[in-house]
C-alpha cells in the first residue's frame, strides 16, 4: 500500500497542507481539484521532485520520503510524458529496465503481453517525434508498467487528448490495473475521468483535501459548498432544520417556499433542530410531476414553472422558476419525459424534490452561499 501521512509542502508562496491518504494494491485514489489546487504539488512531493516541509510517505510499510527517486518503487508519468524523443517507442519502453541492468526485450514476457494490450506493436521502431498524442500516452503506460513498478502515479496522463481516445484509454487503464494488480495514484480535474476511474477520491482545494472518499459518497454527499460547487451541484438552497425524527428529519427551505423530508443518511455533518443549512440536490435526481401525479401531502414538491429548455444530447437541461420567480431549480431529464409531458417554455410545472436524494451541508463548513 501507497500511504501519505500528514504532508505538507511548499511552491513559492502556496502551501500544500497536511495531506493523507492511502492506496491500496489493485486500485486507483484519484486527486481532484480545480486549476491551482496544488494537486501535482502533492504528485511531486510524493515522488520525490520536491522534499515536504513535513509528513511521511509509506511503501508496504517502509518510509520513502527521503529517499532518491530511483529507489521509491513508484513508477512516475508526469503530464509532458517525460518520453526521450531521440529514442524509439522500444528503446523508451526498455529504457527502467536498461539502466537497472536488467535484460528484458519487446518479444516476450510482460513486455509483449503489455505492447499487445496496448496496440503498439507496430510503432516500436518509430521515434517519439513521429507518434500522435494518443501513442505517446499507450507509450508512456507502457514504459511505466514494464518498469516493475506496482505502483504508478500519473499526473493528468489524458488531459490532451480528444473525447473519444480518453474514453478508449480509460477502459485500458482500468483493464490493465486489473491484470497487473497495479494502485494508481492519478491527479485530474476532469469530473467523469475521476469517477470512472477512481475507487476512491479525495478532492483538494486552496491545498487542503476538503473531502475524501469512495466515489459514492464524494458523488451524492459533498461535506462543504466548496465542494458541491466544484462537483457542479446548482441546487442549493437555504433551509432550517425544523423537525429531527429517527432515519428522517424535516427542513423549512425558505428559499424554494416549501418543507422538505430528507433521509438521516444523507446528512454527514451535525446538524440539528433549528440549525440553518444548505439543502442540495444534484439536477438528474429530480422528478417533473404531472398535475395528477401530486403526492395527497405535496411532500417534497413545489410547483414552478418551465423558464427554459437546453438539449444536451440525450437528455435536456430544464431551468423553472420557483415562487415568485426569484429562484430557480435546474432539471435533467430524459427525452421520453421531456416529449411525454410536451415541456415548453413557460408551461406551469410540479418539481419532486425525492428525499433519498437531497443531501444537508452546514453552511459554516468552509464557505458561504452567494
């Protein structure tokens, strides 16, 4: 296991502040965070590149953090690849091994099995020069894992590449950890990258982790506005919590007009009765009503109307104003349901807001709602 403890480290005037986590054999801790987070800070400290003001690093249980890079059994692909450009795809592949004085080549073992996977086959005698971005990436896993390297840290290893390869990439990287058993410990800012790839997540901002956990419960339960922003949660409303009852407790949101029921499980801080809060809820987790669909106690539903309708592909973007117009609830939908209810602008709306959905923050937490 890849464990961090406590580290602290510095760039100029920016400091990286008391980070841990950990990475297990066969998976993958993703790190992410906007632009200037400090994220490849934290790649570099744990590499070796930078030495951290404090904290410690663990491999299997021995401490790394002084030691040379050569000598961490981490495996290092920075976001430029790092690839030699006077050498060949096969000479950069073999090059870890080379210098360890191991003999390896391309024509069997881990080194073939991997060339195949990868579909590099036929580049092995071009030089860097000559591949295309998405080469160079298959090159430099490649390069990586026949290192012998367990454990590979990867700083934004796709960010340049198009859509359709960076998906293709994602389910050989995901295969590969698997066959090789390899703990990745991956820095992007690309939100669908992190969750497919990740088994855990732990999100840095301003260079603290601000939440750390499995993809689910970064996913439908952020701990700070901070980072329901960043995750693109636009669903925020001010509440009070007004009634605390066994698995559920109830919440005036002054904002959307209503009271709303909310699950005891998806309220991570301490928050009790009379406290104010911000209630969430991510835009695909919301139900458009028909008129006759309205629960006989108009629980979690607040009537709007449809102010305006985006096509993003396979499902739409629906904006509807609430109350007197002030606040607005974005919606998700798919195209059955937009054509079903025959949504148009302006056409009055029943919004269910499901109580399995909703998720509390306490507005203290870090940062306050504009």
């Amino acid at each position: 296991m890849l464990e961090v403890r406590d580290l602290s480290s510095r760039a100029g005037s920016f400091v990286l502040s008391n980070v841990s986590l950990s990475v297990h054999p066969s998976s993958c801790h993703v790190i992410l965070g906007p632009t200037g987070s400090g994220k490849t800070l934290l790649l570099e400290s744990v590499i070796g590149l930078r030495k951290p003001d404090r904290g410690k690093v663990f491999v299997n249980g021995d401490e790394i953090t002084l030691l040379p890079m050569e000598k961490r059994r981490l495996s290092y692909v920075p976001q430029d690849l790092a690839l030699f450009p006077h050498m060949t795809v096969r000479e950069n592949i073999l090059y870890a091994r080379r210098i360890k004085g191991m003999r390896l080549t391309t024509e069997n073992g881990v080194a073939k099995e991997l060339i195949g996977s990868l579909g590099i086959e036929h580049l092995l005698d071009r030089r860097i020069r000559n591949l295309s971005g998405g080469e160079r990436q298959r090159t430099a896993l490649a390069r990586a894992i026949v290192s012998g390297c367990k454990y590979l840290v990867l700083d934004e290893p796709l960010s340049a590449l198009h859509e359709s390869l960076k998906r293709e990439l994602w389910y050989l990287m995901k295969d590969l950890q698997g066959r090789y058993e390899l703990a990745i410990l991956m820095v992007t800012h690309d939100l669908e990258e992190a969750f497919f790839l990740g088994d855990a997540i732990s999100i840095i901002i301003s260079g603290r982790v601000h939440q750390q956990g499995t993809k689910r419960e970064i996913y439908g339960c952020p701990q700070s506005l901070e980072v329901a922003k960043f995750l693109g949660v636009g669903n925020l409303f001010r509440s009070r919590v007004t009634q605390t009852s066994g698995g559920a407790l109830s919440v005036r949101c002054e904002d959307l007009g209503v009271s709303l029921n909310v699950s005891a499980d998806r309220m991570k801080s301490q928050i009790t009765h009379d406290n104010e809060c911000i209630v969430g809820i991510r835009s695909e987790d919301i139900d458009i009503l028909p008129p006759a669909e309205l629960p006989p106690d108009g629980t979690n539903t607040v009537a709007g109307a449809v102010r305006s309708i985006v096509e993003t592909g396979a499902s739409f973007t629906i904006i509807a104003t609430v109350g007197a117009g002030s606040k607005t609830v974005e919606i998700t939908v798919g195209r059955a349901i937009t054509n079903r209810l025959n949504l148009a602008i302006g056409q009055p709306i029943l919004i269910n807001l499901p109580a399995e959905h909703l998720f509390l923050i306490d507005p203290n937490s870090r940062d306050t709602l504009s």
